[in-house]
C-alpha cells in the first residue's frame, strides 16, 4: 500500500525480515498487464517507404496506387497527393488501441480461426484490406472488419499474427 504521504509504497524482498519504502514510480513500473508491453505500434515503416498500395474492399473491388515520379497514381490517372499522404501517414502510424487475439496466455493456440475471423469481419470476403508494398521488396498489410465499439474497428495486423481494434477512422478513410 501507498505511505501516509502517498510518495511511497511499502515493499518486501522474500527471504528478508524487513519492511521497506520504494517511489510510487517503482511500483508503477512493475504493476503492468501483459498488454502493456506488447508492441502498439502496428507497422514499423514511414509513409515515404511505400511505393504503391492496394485498398481491396468488401465487394472484391480493388484500387490500386502507385507513386510514379514522385506522384501518386490512381489506375493511370493522377490521384491527390495530400490525400493519399494524408491516408498513409494515418495507416502507418497506427496503433492497436487494444488487443483481442491472441490475448497473451502460454497455452492459446497460434493460429486463428476462419469462424473467429468471420465474427470479427475479417475473413476475406468481408475485410477491407490494405495491402502496402514498400522499398524493400516485402508488403506489410491490414485488414479492417466490424466496429468493435463506436469508436473501433477490428483489425487483423502484424503478419496476421494479432486481431487488435484501431480508430475507425482508419477503415472510413480506406473507403474514402
């Protein structure tokens, strides 16, 4: 528990007959859930390291965007640049604001399943996912489904590796 003047904490080490007093920021530190300390951040890139991005939406329409000369292109035809920027910094600054799967226990399994994915409107028929392909040859990619609250969508991200929910703001722009 915190001391009178709550700058402190009591503390104990195993093994020692002793009580001591430790900064609140101690136990801060160490009084963390193991969500707090997976990565937030879901792509480790800048915007400046996409060359091109695919949107494919729900109804299996795909748009497809390419920087050619320092502009973005749209199908061939020019496509606005302060928007397009706009969406990748967004997309690629992203942060999962919570995790859904898996959820950080040792005995889950490592792969998810189609019905889970469908639930959360992130099989592939309903998702709209983004599919970026950058500089270094490889594509990094995200998937968005069902709001999860009025504020979130799930997301399927990291590899496909985590379902987190981000800001939905995020799949309306994709749609945009």
């Amino acid at each position: 528990s915190k001391t009178p003047d709550a700058n402190g904490v009591y503390a104990s080490i195993e093994g020692v007959d002793s009580v001591f007093v430790v900064p609140t920021n101690i136990w801060a530190a160490v009084n963390l859930k193991a969500a707090d300390f997976r990565r937030k951040s879901l792509f480790r890139i800048d915007q400046s390291f996409v060359g091109a991005f695919d949107i494919k939406r729900a109804s299996g329409s795909i748009l497809s965007f390419s920087r050619v000369d320092g502009s973005w292109r749209i199908s061939g035809s020019q496509a606005a640049a302060s928007r397009v920027e706009g969406f990748l910094s967004s997309l690629t600054g992203a942060l999962a604001e919570s995790f859904v799967w898996p959820i950080g226990v040792t005995n889950e399994s490592q792969d998810i399943s189609t019905s889970s994915l469908a639930a959360w409107g992130l099989d592939p028929e309903s998702a709209v996912t983004v599919t970026m392909k950058c500089l270094d040859g490889l594509d990094r990619q995200i998937s968005f489904g069902k709001m999860a609250d009025e504020k979130r969508v799930y997301a399927l991200a990291q590899g496909s590796k985590a379902v987190v929910t981000v800001s939905s703001s995020l799949k309306d722009d994709a749609l945009r």
